[in-house]
C-alpha cells in the first residue's frame, strides 16, 4: 500500500504543473481571492457544482469567467433575470410550418462550463430547470433526453438573501452543489493592486487556454484513485451525522438544528477531501483536507431552527462547532 501511495504521489505531482498553470494564468485576472480560485479547482477536478455568494463587485463573475478562458472548451454565461423562463435555458421545440415538423433547438445549457450569473434573481421554476441538468448531466426536451458534454460543470453567483430583488434557493437545488462558497472582501494590499489593475479605460487582454477538457478528465481518474483511510471515511460519517444527530456529539447544539446534511453531504465531501489532496500534490488524503473543506460542503446543507435563528446562530457557526467538538482520528 506504502509503495501505492508513493507511486501516486509521484504521478499527481507530475500533473500538478497544469493546475499551477491555471492559478498563473487566473491571477493575471484576478487579484487575491486564492480561497475562492481553491474551491473552483476543487469543484471542476472533484466533478461538483460550485456556488459563489457574497455582495457585488467582488470578482465571483470575474473569477468564472478567467476559469473558463483558461479551459479549451466551451462557456456559457447565462444571466439570470425575474422574466426567463425554463425553455431559454434548455431549450425549446420549434414548429416549422412548411414541413409541418418539430426542430430541436438547445439552450446555452449545452456547454461543458456554465456561468449562472446571480441565479437567485430568476424565479424558483427557472432555477428548478437546473436539478436535471446538474444531477444527471442531462437535458429533456418535449419527449427526448440529450446527454451534456464532459465535463459538464455549473458554477453560480448569488447575492445575499437580503438584497432587494432576489429568491431564496429551492433546497433540492442548492443541495446539488457540493460547494457554497462565502467571498469575501479583499484585503487593503489587495485592494491597492486591483484598483491598479482595473482603473483603466480599455478592456484587458483575454487569458490564455493553458488546459485541455481531456486533461481535466484524466486528473479526475486520479482523484478517484486517491486513498482514503478507514478511519477518515468514519470522521467524515461522524462529522455529517453531527449535523443529524447532535445530542450525540454536540449536545450544545441540539435544538439548533432542524435539517442536517444529506447522504449527498457524505460523498462530496469525501470527493472534495481527495480533490483537495489532489490539490496540495499528495495521493492520500488528511485530517486537514477534511476540516479544510467540510465548511464549504455543509454550510448549504444545515438549516437552522427558529430558536438557533433567534439566538443568531447561524449554520456556519454550527459547522465550526462541529468542526471544534468532533474527535479527529
């Protein structure tokens, strides 16, 4: 097994230097915001759909958008308004009266990356086009299904609940990404160089493809192969039954908690686990990489009680608690 691993180790680290090449390539973009970049490689190498909330302006559409021109393939950005409808995402049937037939014509779902700009500003019927989409890597229309390219990769902005002209998520869609990511505000150093960068009044030079699809596909073979010990699957188990079943490991939050994590919070957090090892160049996976992850797998997936509401306790601050009162292995 030791051998195993040291022969992985040695192929990750052999391919690694196309992820670097990404991160190069994004930053001449993208000033900062490593955490946000880390969840999108994780998500495109762990086969997850990714969401970006924070306010606007801070680079969650920039930062797809580098993603995308550093992919050969093909990228669609939908923007997601109160007055689209299912069929300007999927697509339609279209009559042809001269021969009296029906032509299929796809929407803008049929790309391998797919920006969904503010997706909480469309109604929830819009926003529901997605699950078949994203669960099954498939599209209906009328009464034929077409396979989505591979890879196949959803990665959506939103502003927070509370800004004015937005729909909260329905829940069956938000659990179908595997992660929630929180931007947030870059830092006065940061800040200095992105106002350098961006203060000009000509458009900046389009990024350059630096990777392939077939390569992203043959880096997701190795992150499946990436060993997993017995005792870090049982943590990750452990972890997401706390959010079950608190009185079991964090009494402190019981009441708190009126929906936990779904089987689906399990798998993609092992899948980001490996992704994230994958990442830092290794062919097994940490305690660490769990912890370093877990907020962004669960954060989506516990919704909190009235009472927890009432104290301002929020589903982070369970995460993070959990996280703390969890015995790692």
């Amino acid at each position: 097994m030791k051998s195993e691993i040291e022969d992985l180790n040695a192929e990750i680290q052999a391919l690694h230097p196309l992820i670097k090449g990404i991160q190069q390539e994004m930053s001449k973009a993208i000033i900062g915001q490593r955490y946000l970049i880390d969840r999108m490689l994780i998500g495109l190498l762990a086969n997850g759909h990714v969401l970006l909330e924070g306010v606007p302006g801070l680079a969650k559409t920039a930062a797809i958008s580098a993603l995308a021109q550093c992919i050969n393939t093909k990228f669609q950005r939908i923007q997601f308004t109160p007055d689209l409808l299912p069929s300007d995402l999927v697509g339609n049937l279209i009559y042809v009266p001269k021969d009296g037939t029906y032509v299929t014509k796809k929407g803008p779902i049929f790309a391998n990356l797919v920006l969904a700009d503010e997706i909480n500003r469309a109604p929830a019927k819009v926003q529901s086009a997605l699950l078949e989409a994203m669960q099954e890597r498939q599209v209906t229309i009328g009464e034929t299904t077409y396979p989505l390219p591979s890879p196949f990769l959803v990665l959506a902005t939103q502003n927070p609940i509370e800004q004015e002209g937005t729909y909260s998520l329905p829940e069956a869609q938000v659990d179908r990404f595997m992660l929630k990511v929180v931007v947030t505000y870059p830092n006065e150093d940061e800040e200095k160089q992105i106002m350098h960068l961006a203060a000009k009044t000509y458009a900046r030079p389009p990024l350059n493809p630096v990777i392939e699809p077939e390569q992203i596909l043959h880096m997701r073979k190795y992150v499946d192969a990436i060993h997993l010990d017995d005792q870090i699957s049982e943590y990750i188990v452990r972890l997401v039954f706390a959010s079950r079943q608190p009185e079991r490991f964090v009494p402190e939050m019981k009441g708190r908690i009126r929906f936990g994590g779904s089987p689906r919070a399990s798998i993609y957090l092992n899948l980001a686990a490996r992704a994230c090892a994958f990442l830092n160049g290794r062919g097994y996976v940490t305690p660490q990489d769990v912890k370093t992850i877990a907020m962004d797998v669960l954060r989506h997936r516990i919704i909190t009680t009235f009472e927890a509401e009432a104290d301002e306790i929020t589903s982070e601050y369970i995460v993070q608690h959990i996280l703390d009162n969890v015995q790692v292995p």
